[in-house]
C-alpha cells in the first residue's frame, strides 16, 4: 500500500519540488489554499481528519514576502495570522489527531550577526517582521510535538511557473545584462530542494527523530552565486559588483530603511547526522536544466 503525504500549501515552490521528486514513491496530497485555511482551526481539523493515519504532514504554507512584510503593515497582520497563528494551529490540530507533523521555517528566525554556524539549540532573535512572525511560528509548532525543518534559499530542477526560485531570480538578472550589485561579505545557505525534500521524507519516516533540523546547503556569498552562474552560463562577469552588506547597513541604520543580515550560516551537523545531507550549490547547479530558465 502506498504511504500518503499530506502538504499544507503544497501549490507553492517546495511543494512544486516535493511532488516532482516524490510523487512517483508517496501518494501526495495537496491541501493548499482554498481548500485548506490554516488560520481556520475548526476546517483546517475537518480537511485534516481523512488523513490521520497518513505518514505524516509536511506544513509549508506560509507568507514569505519579505520585502513587503517590512513596509506594509497590512502584509504584517497577514504574516502573523499565516506564518504564527496558522502554524499553531496546524500543530494544535496534528497533535489532537495524533499525526506527525513537519513544519518548515527559515533562516530569518536568527539575526545573522554571530560569527559561527547558528546551531539548531541558538536562541531565535529575528530583525524583521517576517522572521518575526516565523520564529513565533516554530515556537508553537515545537510546542505542540511538531518536527522544525529549516529551509534557506530554495532552487531546483522543478521550475515553479509563477514563483521563481533563487537561481531563476539571479539568472534574470544576469541575462539582462545590467549591472548587478551583489554582497560579497554576507553568507546565506543556497539549498537544493530535492535533497531538502528528501530530508522532509527521512523525519516523517523515522519517528524517533524530534526537535529541528537545519536542512540546508553550504554557505555562499550572493557574490559568489551569482558569479559562478555568470560562468555557468559563459555570460561575461563584468557587470556584477561586489558590495558590502556592513556598509550597506550602517547606511540603512540612519536612513531607517531595512538592513541585511550579515551571517546566516547554519550548522547542519545534526541533519547530517541522520542522513539529511544538501550538495553544495556548484553540485546543485549542475543538476539543473539551465537551457529552461
């Protein structure tokens, strides 16, 4: 009999990549919106409860402009409701049906401003509103028996066709030939999402597995990206200047516009440790169709 796997707002790019990478294994379930309103608890319980006995729940639904949830408070309020109410309620409800839950967060819940890998066991101290209302979500999710998967920059070979990925953002950039500013001392965690998914399989199947997991790649510089993309796809390097992100926001800081974070290296030592393990973002790259972006 083949296992089910319910996604909760799987129509997005995670979820795109899950069911390209699984579908053929799992019997995937999307229960995106519309269908599913995870800031409604009582339908979120009746569309969760067929589903009970499924392998698990992998929640992804979430708002993640970033952008927009800085300078638009309204976007702010929607944040909270999905990202932190939502994802409680997703938990609450999980653990009244007794079902595992995997619950996906990001990098943005710490301030990247240590020098060392954040651990999974560092404190949650976001600098923004989105991280913010994520933090708030893991938080309860945690509380309530759920599994933490953290996520960072997403790319993979399924292409979403409204939601473009980090690789499909940068490569956009670099075909219009314009200059391109790029940080070339701040480090983010480029991940491949087929072996993010893959990670997501390996908690729901082994249940002895609890608390969070980094499921992340390497680090990379956004300088760095883009220049071995640039390479890749034997487009000139010229246009792409490095800058700083510590200048940037000192700037930012008297200007009162949004800052950047510096270091969002995470360790994946525990990840790693039961076998959820992210390629490096040249291994990545070469597993992309690049003719197709």
């Amino acid at each position: 009999m083949v296992k089910e796997i319910v996604l909760i707002g799987g129509d997005g790019l995670v979820g795109h990549n899950f069911k390209s990478s699984h579908g053929g294994a799992y019997e995937i379930i999307d229960l995106s919106y519309p269908r599913v309103d995870i800031r409604d608890r009582s339908s979120l319980q009746q569309a969760l409860l067929p589903y009970r006995n499924c392998l698990g729940i992998v929640n992804l639904a979430a708002a993640t402009d970033t952008a927009k949830a800085f300078s638009d408070t309204a976007y702010q309020e929607y944040c909270w409701q999905v990202n932190a109410q939502g994802a409680l309620n997703v938990a609450q409800v999980c653990q009244d049906l007794d079902t595992r839950l995997i619950h996906v967060s990001t990098d943005y819940v710490y301030p990247g401003t240590q020098s060392t890998p954040y651990l999974e066991t560092d404190p949650l101290d976001p600098i923004e509103p989105y991280g913010a209302s994520k933090a708030a979500g893991e938080v309860g999710a945690l509380e309530f028996g759920a599994v933490v998967a953290t996520l960072a920059f997403p790319y993979g070979p399924a292409l979403h066709p409204t939601r473009p990925d980090s690789v499909a953002k940068i490569i956009t950039q670099l075909k219009k030939g314009n200059r391109i500013s790029a940080f070339s001392d701040q480090y983010v965690c480029p991940t491949f999402l087929p072996d993010f998914t893959s990670g997501l399989v390996a908690l729901l199947e082994n249940r002895d597995l609890v608390g969070k997991f980094h499921i992340v790649g390497p680090p990379q510089t956004p300088y760095s990206m883009r220049c071995h993309l640039a390479d890749v796809l034997d487009l000139s390097t010229i246009n792409i200047i490095p800058t700083s992100v510590t200048e940037y926001n000192r700037g930012a800081m008297l200007r009162g516009d949004r800052t950047f974070h510096p270091n969002l290296t995470l360790s994946t030592q525990k990840a790693r440790s039961v076998k959820c393990e992210v390629r490096s973002f040249e291994n990545g790259v070469r597993q992309l169709n690049l003719a197709a972006y």
